[in-house]
C-alpha cells in the first residue's frame, strides 16, 4: 500500500507544480489518473477513494475554480469505478480457474482410485482362485497381466496421456472380473455414441460396483445393464450377493459425486442382493 500511497502523492504534486509554474493545461493530469486507477485495481479502494477527494480539493478550492468540480468528480469517479471493476473481473477469473484446478484434481483423484482400487480388486482375487485351483493358474496369470497392463494404460488415461475408457470396453471389464464362481451377464439398448463425460462416467459406476462385487458382495450372479435413451443413460448393476447397506468408501461417494457432477443421480439399495442405478441425463 505505501508504494502506492507514494505513487499518488508524488503524481500530485506534479500535476499542482505544473498548474503553479503556469504552463498550460495538458497532459499532466495523467500520471495521477494511472497511479488512482492502478491504486484501485490493487485493491486499495479507501486509498484511491482519499487520494480522489484530496486531488479535487487541490485542484479547485486553491484558485477558487469551482466549476470545474462537476468536470474533475465525475472523471475521478469514473477511473475509480473502471478500477474496480477490473480488480473484480481479476478476481473472478482467479477463482474460477482455482476452480477449474481443484475440479481436475479431484477428477484425477477419483479416475486413479477407480482404476488402482479395479484392479488391484481383479489381481488379488485372480491370484486367490490360482492358489485354490492349481489348474486353472495359467488362466488367472493372464487375466493378472492383463489387469496390471490395463491399469497402467487407465492410469496414464486419467493423468490425460491416453483416451479414456468407455462403456465400449465393457466386454474387456466383464471378462477381468468373471471366475469360476462369479458370473458376469450384459445387456445393452440404444446407442452407445454418447458425450465424453457421460460415457466415462458410465463406464466407471459400472467399473465401480463391479469391484465391489468382487470385494464385498459374495455372489454368483451379477448382471450389468446399460440403457441409452434421447434424454438420459441409465446404468444398472444388480447382484445376488448378501446385500445389506451400502458400505461408506470413497468408491461409492465418488460415484455419487462424479453422476451428480452430470445432473444425474445414483441410487443404491441392499434387498435381494445389492443394485446399484445411476441416471444420467444428455
């Protein structure tokens, strides 16, 4: 604040030593006219605001020229306003690009979860199934190297190097998820051309209640169905597992909160297994 309190003061004097030494009116109101609008800009307002009034005092009441009052308020007024209104619209695109910086960590946290949490899901109970069935070892390594591979790429995706998933590779998620014990069905109507985000999100509540399934359900059956309509995706995965209440987690509050960011909205319930539905409208 003093640098500016020193930039209006000093511009003053030289806009009276201009008047004083009698050179004709010109350019010298200038320098001042900056130093107020900048003082504003910055913030500091009360500054700007005194050093306005302290300028129309200097430049009327020693010579007694008070009709140029209503020209010297008005134009003070003006550059003051025009400050301010600058400093606000700075203001504003700080915070909406704080918003646009805190929005794309959060999407990343939520894209690194889904992804690591999928399938380090996949490889513990692949590598589960190989110690209790010997024979089908050989199987279960592929589908471990397959998941590691795949999460390096979904990894590198969410980090924005890579194109991200869609509900196209749903045939890809079913089988990493599928054992001897757990069988996986699809069913999908309409189209699946959909918006980017709409159909990332799609792809991650499926990738999401199909983990846990694996983690937490213990069931045998779990159906995904997918159906696009004009207006909105409506997303379903059912199970016959032992169903009870949604489990607190960042899986489940990520999908909530990464359906709501859409306008859409997730439901949950534990009857008779466990569904998880999400509608997201177009």
């Amino acid at each position: 604040m003093g640098r500016y309190l020193i930039a209006l003061a000093a511009t003053l004097a030289a806009m009276q030593a201009y008047h004083y030494l009698g050179f004709w009116p010109g350019p010298e109101p200038i320098p001042f006219v900056i130093a107020l609008f900048l003082a504003t800009v910055q913030g500091h307002r009360a500054l700007a605001i005194g050093a306005a009034v302290v300028a129309a005092v200097v430049v009327t009441v020693p010579a007694w020229s008070f009709e140029d009052l209503p020209q010297v308020l008005p134009t003070l007024t003006a550059v003051i306003a025009i400050g301010e209104i600058v400093r606000i619209r700075r203001a504003y695109l700080r915070q909406a690009r704080q918003r646009a910086v805190d929005a794309e960590r959060l999407r990343i946290s939520r894209e690194l979860h889904d992804v690591l949490v999928h399938h380090m899901s996949v490889v513990n109970v692949q590598a589960g199934a190989a110690l209790l069935r010997p024979q089908r070892a050989n199987d279960a390594l592929i589908i471990i190297r397959q998941a590691s591979r795949d999460a390096l790429d979904e990894v590198r995706s969410a980090l924005g190097t890579l194109r991200a998933p869609s509900i196209r590779q749903l045939d890809e998620l079913i089988d990493r998820v599928r054992t001897d014990g757990l069988v996986v069905s699809k069913r999908i109507r309409g189209r699946t051309e959909l918006p980017a985000e709409v159909d990332q999100a799609a792809y991650r509540v499926v990738q999401e209640a199909l983990t846990n399934v694996v983690r937490h359900a213990e069931a045998t059956k779990v159906a995904v169905h997918l159906e696009c309509r004009r207006d909105r995706v409506t997303v379903q995965v059912r199970d016959n597992g032992k169903g009870g209440d949604a489990l607190p987690g960042n899986g489940l509050t990520g999908m909530r909160e990464r359906v709501a960011a859409l306008g859409g909205q997730l439901t949950t319930s534990g009857e008779s297994g466990f569904r998880v539905e999400a509608r997201i409208p177009l």
